[in-house]
C-alpha cells in the first residue's frame, strides 16, 4: 500500500495534502501515516497467522511514542536496547511480559529496572554481561529470563556497516562458545536460560542468510536440551528488508516459512524483532527548497533539510527517493542536481547528480520511506532543533512531537561561574 500519493497534482499522507501540514508545522518535518503502519504491520503478522510467534517491534527503528502506540494497539511487543526505549515501550501501553531488552552493552542500573519492571526476557552478548546481570537479579531476590544471543558467522550479504553476524561483528557470543556459556549461566545465582537469541544484520534482500542463521539456532537449541537445558523459545531478530528504490525484498510469506519451519520443529515460541519492515515504508520526511544553486558544470538544489534531520545517505550512502510535493506535469524535463542540505559538510549530501524534475525555490520536496533510521538518528548539530514529526489517520494530522525552540536548547546549557 502506498499512503503517499498524488491528487489533485499535490502529494498527500493519506487524505492530508501535505502543503497544509507545512504550513501547520514548518519545515522539515518527519510524517507517518497510519494506514501504511496499519498495512505493514498486517504484512508481516497476518503471514504469522497461527503460529506461535510474538512480534517485537524493533523500537530502535521508529520510537515515537504515537508509533510505538499505533503498532502496540495492533499487537505488537517491544524489541527495546536501552532503559529509555524501555520506558518508552512501557508508557506507549506495551505490556513487560511483551518486551524484549537486547543490546551488547546494558549497565547494571539499566538492568535492574528491566528485571524489576518483570520483561520477557533479557538478551545477553557477552559473559561479563551474563555475570553482571546474574549479580543485579539475584541481588533483586528475582531470576531473570535470558536468551544469550549468539553470532552464528553468517553472512547477512548488506551493507557492511549494518551487517551484525559475522564473527569479526561486535554482537553476540560466537555459538561454538555458546553451550559453555549456558553451562555457566545455568550455574549463576538469578539467571534463567530460556532461549536462544540472534540478529545477523538489517536491510536483508535475501532468505539464505536468514535459512542458514536460524538452523545454526535450531541446531544448538536441540544441543542445549540434550545438556539438560528447557529453552523452549528462540529470538530470531530482525532484518527482513524494504525497497528503496528498485530492490526486491523477500516476501513476508516466504520468510514466515522459514522461521516456522526451523521453530515449528522444535516446538519453540519465536520472537522476532522487525524494526525496518513495520515502519520504513510509512514514513517520509518533507523539506523546503531554500536555493537553487548553479555551480560550475553542477546545480544544487539547497534544502533546509540536512543530515542531522536524515543521517541514512551520509552514513551509509543510502539512497532515498525524492519526489517533488507539487506532482511534475506530464513531461516534464528531468535534470540531474546534487540534492544537498545546509550543513557545513561535504557528506551532507543527500543525492548526486538525481535526475528530478524542476523544483522551484520555496517548494516542498518529499524523501520517502523515510520512517525508520531517520527521526531516531537525528542529532542538533549546527543547533539545528530537532524536526518534528506527524502522525496523519485519514484526513486528520496530529504532531506527535514538537520541534523545540532555539532557547530549549541553550536552556539545558549553562556557563559556569568562573566564566
Ligand atoms: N534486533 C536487533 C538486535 C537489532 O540490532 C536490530 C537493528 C533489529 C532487531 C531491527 O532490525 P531491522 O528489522 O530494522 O532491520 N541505522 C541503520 C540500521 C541499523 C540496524 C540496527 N539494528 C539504517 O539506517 O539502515
């Protein structure tokens, strides 16, 4: 489904035409539609349907309250990685028992709110990791459920810069080393080994690397319980990709087969940690055209927004399509343009030479499938204020955060009193 479309020549979230919420809420802006969450979400659980699996939204990925909300209401868990997205979770109506605390690096204090908050269960990478829990839960009088999350050296086939399972990756404890590491933590005082964790990667095009990760899984699951260990559960992670641009992601029919059929054998409830999947597609980020610039043999076209607002094309070289808010007449000449924000940076750069049809100073352009990785990666550099973002249902808009002012930001400074 696509929420963002054109009518009446001027794009629209759903049955907003986005010029009105511009003039609403400035620019930039980041805007989410609820009937494309509503339909990714549909995606992916309806091919689940009937099986054993809780779906742990990946709160990483999008982690506006409203968001989090809207797919909580739908059914979805928490995949959380710090105590902040925790409490967020928790205040967008997530039930603990639905939320999932991965994440190479918990603190001790981070732990304690988890196991004292009752979650589902705690992913653990390391053994210093395990042992400080282990310290934290029995010190809480409680056991906490834990998966060790395991690096089964798979090659996820993504952009090296998020790819997570391979064995020179920081993630997880490499599996040769994973029934050790149960003996152990079966052994400590407030640990309870109920599964095996994995994540190989994000953005995946591909079901083999999936395959081949989740049977290595399956495999020391059936190893685990012949040392006596009951994990009855397995946390297949997340990863399942988008398109972009042309790229042909696998269905989610296909990959719900895959995890059925290596979970389904083993009689194990699965989790499972989609963040890009459920939110990439249903948000876009709409920008005004500052300057058109005409340089020597290269024309920029000038945004105000810059790669503190979108981090994705800088950092990973990511592509994003960018549409004009105004639909081009039919014919309409394309010119190649370096498409650039105002940050003092060369990387901030959102596209070279993209071929795009003629947008004028003062217009609005639009980058799709903006809606996960983008308002959660954004930062004040420049003292540039965060953007603020939009849920649009139907024909209504609501800010679902506001951008805050020039002195917000100065306030939480102070100048000491030597100075
Ligand atoms: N589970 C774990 C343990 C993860 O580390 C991640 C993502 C996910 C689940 C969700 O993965 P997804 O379904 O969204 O692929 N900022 C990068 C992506 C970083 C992904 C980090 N981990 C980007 O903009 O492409």
């Amino acid at each position: 489904m696509n929420a963002f479309t054109y009518r009446g020549g001027v794009l629209h979230a759903e049955a907003v035409p986005l010029p009105r919420i511009a003039e609403s809420v400035g620019t930039p802006f980041y805007c989410y539609s609820t009937a494309a969450l509503d339909a990714a979400w549909h995606a992916f659980a309806d091919a689940f349907a009937g099986s054993d699996v809780t779906i742990c939204y990946a709160v990483k990925a999008n982690s506006n309250l409203a968001v989090i909300r809207t797919l909580a209401q739908r059914g979805a868990g928490a995949d959380v990685v710090s105590v902040g997205e925790m409490r967020r979770a928790l205040a967008a109506g997530i039930p603990p028992e639905r939320i999932v605390f991965s994440g190479v690096g918990k603190t001790a204090a981070e732990m304690a709110e988890a196991v004292e908050a009752g979650i589902y269960q705690i992913n653990v990478e390391s053994l210093p990791e395990l042992r400080a829990l282990s310290a934290v839960a029995a010190g809480l009088g409680r056991r906490a459920p834990v998966a060790v999350r395991v690096n089964p050296d798979v090659d996820a086939r993504t952009h090296a810069k998020i790819s997570t399972g391979r064995k020179e990756n920081k993630f997880g404890i490499d599996i040769d080393l994973a029934r050790a590491v149960y003996a152990e933590a079966a052994a400590l005082p407030g640990i309870r080994p109920v599964s095996v964790a994995v994540h190989i990667g994000s953005q995946l095009m591909e079901l083999e690397p999936f395959r081949m990760a989740f049977e290595r899984v399956a495999e020391l699951v059936r190893v685990l319980r012949e040392d006596g260990h009951d994990i009855r559960r397995m946390d297949l992670g997340g990863g399942l990709g988008i398109r972009y641009r042309d790229e042909a992601p696998p269905s989610h029919g296909e990959y719900a087969r895959i995890v059925r059929e290596v979970a389904g054998a083993l009689g194990c409830h699965v989790t499972l940690e989609p963040g890009r999947a459920l939110v990439g597609n249903a948000g876009i980020l709409v920008s005004s055209v500052i300057y058109r610039k005409e340089g020597v043999g290269r024309n920029f076209l000038i945004l105000d927004a810059a790669m503190n607002d979108l981090m994705r094309p800088s950092l990973y070289d990511a592509w994003h399509t960018i549409v004009p808010v105004k639909e081009p007449g039919p014919g309409s000449a394309v010119q190649p343009i370096d498409v650039v924000g105002p940050v003092c940076e060369s990387t901030d750069t959102f596209a070279v030479q993209r071929p795009l049809p003629p947008v004028a100073e003062g217009e609005l352009v639009a980058f799709l499938s903006a809606g996960a990785y983008g308002a959660v990666m954004a930062s004040t550099y420049n003292t540039r204020p965060l953007i603020p973002e939009v849920l649009v249902n139907g024909s209504d808009f609501a800010v679902v955060r506001r951008r805050p002012t020039i002195e917000e930001i100065l306030a939480a400074e102070a100048i000491p009193a030597w100075l």
